[in-house]
C-alpha cells in the first residue's frame, strides 16, 4: 500500500472523528468512533506489514 493510500486512509479516520464530535446522535457519534478505531487499526497493521517486510528476520542460526 502506498502512501498516498495511507494519508487517505488517515484523513478518513480524521473526518470520522471530526463527525463524531460534531453530531448529537450519540449513537451515530458511536458508529463513527468506531470507524475510526477501526481504520487506525488498519493503518497499523498495514505499517506493521510494510516495517516487516521492509527488514525481514534473519533465518534462525544453524546449531
């Protein structure tokens, strides 16, 4: 994924959070929180992902 991808992903979960704490729905405000939980989770794991396979382990040393 790439970083353009990211940032998007990362303006989402912004504007989720910007809508959450703009609404008096609070169980709309709730959805949204979620949404953004849930993609900031995302993000993470797609970080997480890319960290890993930019500095694969090393095979385990022969003993």
């Amino acid at each position: 994924m790439d970083d353009a991808t990211l940032a998007n992903m990362r303006a989402r979960v912004a504007q989720c959070r910007r809508l959450a704490g703009s609404i008096t729905d609070a169980r709309a405000a709730a959805i949204l929180r979620q949404m953004a939980d849930e993609g900031e989770a995302d993000i993470a794991r797609v970080e997480a992902e890319r960290v890993q396979a930019e500095n694969p382990m090393p095979p385990p040393a022969a003993t």
